[in-house]
C-alpha cells in the first residue's frame, strides 16, 4: 500500500490556447461605505460644472426656472 496520493484526473479535451479558463471574480471585503459613489457629486446630481461668466449664470437661471414664473 502506498502513502502517496493519487494523481488528479485529467481533463477530457485537450487544453488549447485560444480555451482559456475565464479567472473568479474577486472577493473584496472593503467597506462599501468609505467608497464615493456618483450620487455624493454635483455631477451625480446632474450639475453642471462651474462655467463662469454672467452668460452662463444667465443660461442657467433661463434653464431652471419654474414653469410659473414664466
């Protein structure tokens, strides 16, 4: 009787080079909490970014403005 394990079963077809096993996905134990999702920026928010200028302060209130103050 011997000690020595038993050699793993090979696989059935041949493995190729174009047949490459697609890797697990990671695991990851951070925190999800300490992560800044798009919802915590202006531009999550839908904001535009700092243009600047009485043209475009004058853009944005046209854009913005409530239906009755039309």
């Amino acid at each position: 009787m011997s000690s020595t394990p038993a050699p793993d079963p090979q696989p059935a077809t041949p493995a190729t080079g174009t047949d490459k096993p697609r890797p697990k996905p990671r695991l990851v134990f951070d925190d999800p909490l300490d992560q800044q999702s798009s919802d915590d920026t202006d531009r999550g928010w839908g904001e535009r970014p700092p243009a600047g200028g009485s043209a475009a302060d004058l853009a944005r209130f046209l854009d913005e403005k409530p239906p009755h103050h039309i």
